[in-house]
C-alpha cells in the first residue's frame, strides 16, 4: 500500500509517501520568509503552502519513482496548527482524494509525532513514556497502548520549544531559536549564569518556562537590551541548561512514578543534541529513543506512516472533515 501524506501544519511544507511501514521519500521545503520575523506568521506560512505544495508533491513523486496513480490514500495533518495553514494541506489533500478517487485519512499532528519513533524502531512496544516537545507542547505522556494514552504532565505555559524561540529573539537570533541557541551553545559554558528552574523540586509533573524567558529578558535589560557579543555564547548554553535540566527533572520522575523504562523523546525540541545526550546519560539503564533529526522536526514522513496505519486499522476520513487548530493528542480518540 502507498499512502502520500501532506503535512503544513506550521511553516513546514511537506509530502512523504509511505508504503507498507518504510517511507520511500520525504521531501520538506522548510518556508525561509519568517527568519525576519523572529517567529512564523499565519498568513505568510499559508500564501507559501499555496506557492509550495504542489512542486513539493511533484519532487515526492519523482523521488519515490511513484506514480501518482499508484497511491492508494492521501493521509493530512488536520491539527493541531495554524488555521489557515491547515487549511490549505487539507484542501490539497481532499482534491487528490477526490481527483484519485482514493480514501482520506486526517491525521493528528502530535499522534503522528509519538508514532514516528515506529518509523525507525519498529519493534518498540507498548508501554512507554512519551516526553512531546515541540513548539506548542511540553507534555509527559504515558503511552499504554494504540489510542491509549494518559497524559502525565503538561506545561503551565510556554512550551520548551517557545522557549527557544523566545530566547533567540532574546539573543538577538534568528528564528528557528532551537537551532540557533544550540549552534551559539556549543561554545559556551553552560554554568556561567544561573537561570531558574520553574518547578524543579515539586512532585508534580508540570513544567513552567515563562519565568526563564522573563529571567533572561531581565538580563538583556541589564545590557540595555542588547547582549554584548562576548558572552552570547555562555548566556545561550546557560539557557539551553535550564530548559534541558527542567525537561529531563520531570521525565525523571515520571519513570520513578510509572516504573516504565522505554522513553521515546518526539518534536522538534528532540533535535536538540544538548538533550540527547544528557538524556542518554540519566537514563543509562532504561531504553531511550530519539527519532533521528528529520523525524523530529515537522514533516510529512510521521503522517504518511501513522495515516497507513490507521487505515489498515480500519479508520477513514469523510471528505468533509475540518481542521482543528486546538486539536489534543486525547482527541484521536474521538
Ligand atoms: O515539532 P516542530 O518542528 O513544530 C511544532 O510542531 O511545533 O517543533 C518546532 C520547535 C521550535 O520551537 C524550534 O525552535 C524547536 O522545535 N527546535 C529545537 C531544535 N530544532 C528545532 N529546539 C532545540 N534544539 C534544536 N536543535
Ligand atoms: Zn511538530
């Protein structure tokens, strides 16, 4: 079976085709136009889904040696996300369904992203804790089955990945900041400044990152709002330790508390290579996952694997189904 997956739930405009569990191509034009902005803005990230899909669904094809007669279904991202991006994958996606006359399959975003880690650990069983870190999720899930799944603990407010992102802009970098935090941290020693840890002995799962973002505003403030150059590196590494260390605290407890001992890491935060080998280290005796780096940052891959899965399981989308830019991994259920 081949399915085509759309993914443009962001500012990622992607296509993958899966066929029988392996993915054959995954092509991602990452949209360049909001670096400037410092974060992606809704109305751009559409216009450039419009501008992209098509050609990128062309190289998907090309790349596979796939004709397009040959898919047997159109798996899309419906949520969550940004409204009107969502909306242009899914009017792409319901065209071809329509065109081919072949089945849709909606996909949840952050379903897709638990499920990637299948993509390159197929025999990773059930149970296991799911630490989702994205741009818009910071949640502990415990994972006890297909479609059951209890969430642990969430974010009071800022999502790891925002803090990133919050912080670069902070740092006078560009956007992505996950990415750009990392590359300055790589110089830097990440004991030179002391930043909170929101949350750190409680016996809760729950992050907060909004106080480390004010903390560090507090500290440009100290420079007039502009960091000297200097020490971009020792501030950024500072910062990327505080979001690491909250994460991995509260993933800690969360194995202390269920006794699971498979970890899978997914989202976008998941790329940060800080992480993962901290991760590694505290977690030396349980069975950690990480997908690889493009698995982890948006793509169509994740939704063409789990839209094969749900429809060899049986589920369908009708051709009138929405988008859910609120949409939780709970949801699925539904
Ligand atoms: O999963 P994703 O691509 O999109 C969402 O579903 O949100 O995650 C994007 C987030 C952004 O906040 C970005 O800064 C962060 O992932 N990110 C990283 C890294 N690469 C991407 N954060 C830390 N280190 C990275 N290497
Ligand atoms: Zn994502």
């Amino acid at each position: 079976m081949n399915v085509l997956g759309v993914e443009t739930s962001c500012d990622e405009t992607a296509v993958s085709i899966c066929s029988n569990g392996k993915i054959v191509s995954s092509i991602v034009a990452s949209q360049q136009n909001h670096s400037k902005f410092g974060g992606v803005v809704p109305e751009v990230a559409s216009r450039m889904h419009e501008k992209l899909l098509l050609t990128t669904m062309k190289k998907c094809l090309d790349d596979s040696k796939i004709s397009k007669n040959q898919i047997d279904a159109i798996a899309v991202t419906i949520g969550p996300g940004l409204m009107g991006a969502l909306l242009t994958g899914v009017s792409f996606a319901k065209g071809l369904s329509v065109g081919l006359n072949i089945p849709l399959i909606g996909v949840n975003h952050m379903e897709a992203h638990l499920f990637s880690n299948f993509i390159e650990y197929p025999d990773l069983e059930f149970p296991f804790l799911c630490l989702l870190v994205s741009g818009g999720h910071t949640q502990i899930w415990k994972v006890k089955d297909f479609r059951d799944y209890i969430l642990l603990g969430d974010t009071r407010d800022d999502a790891a990945g925002e803090a990133f992102d919050k912080g670069a802009r902070l740092l006078g970098l560009s956007y992505p900041g996950g990415i750009e935090i990392e590359k300055q941290s790589k110089n830097g020693n990440s004991n030179k400044y002391k930043f909170p840890l929101a949350l750190y002995n409680s016996k809760e799962i729950e992050f907060s990152f909004s106080g480390l973002k004010s903390s560090l505003l507090r500290f440009s403030q100290k420079f007039n709002g502009k960091i000297p150059k200097n020490i971009i590196s020792d501030v950024a590494a500072s910062y990327q330790k505080a979001i690491v260390d909250s994460l991995l605290n509260k993933l800690k407890l969360a194995e202390e508390k269920t006794k699971i001992s498979t970890i899978v890491i997914g989202g976008g935060v998941a790329a940060n290579q800080s992480l993962r080998k901290k991760t590694s280290i505290i977690f030396e005796n349980s069975r950690v996952l990480f997908p690889s780096l493009q698995l982890c940052t948006d793509n169509a891959a994740m939704i063409a694997f789990l839209g094969e899965k749900l429809i060899k399981k049986g589920f369908k989308s009708n051709i009138s189904v929405g988008v859910y830019p609120n949409l939780k991994l709970n949801d699925a259920l539904k």
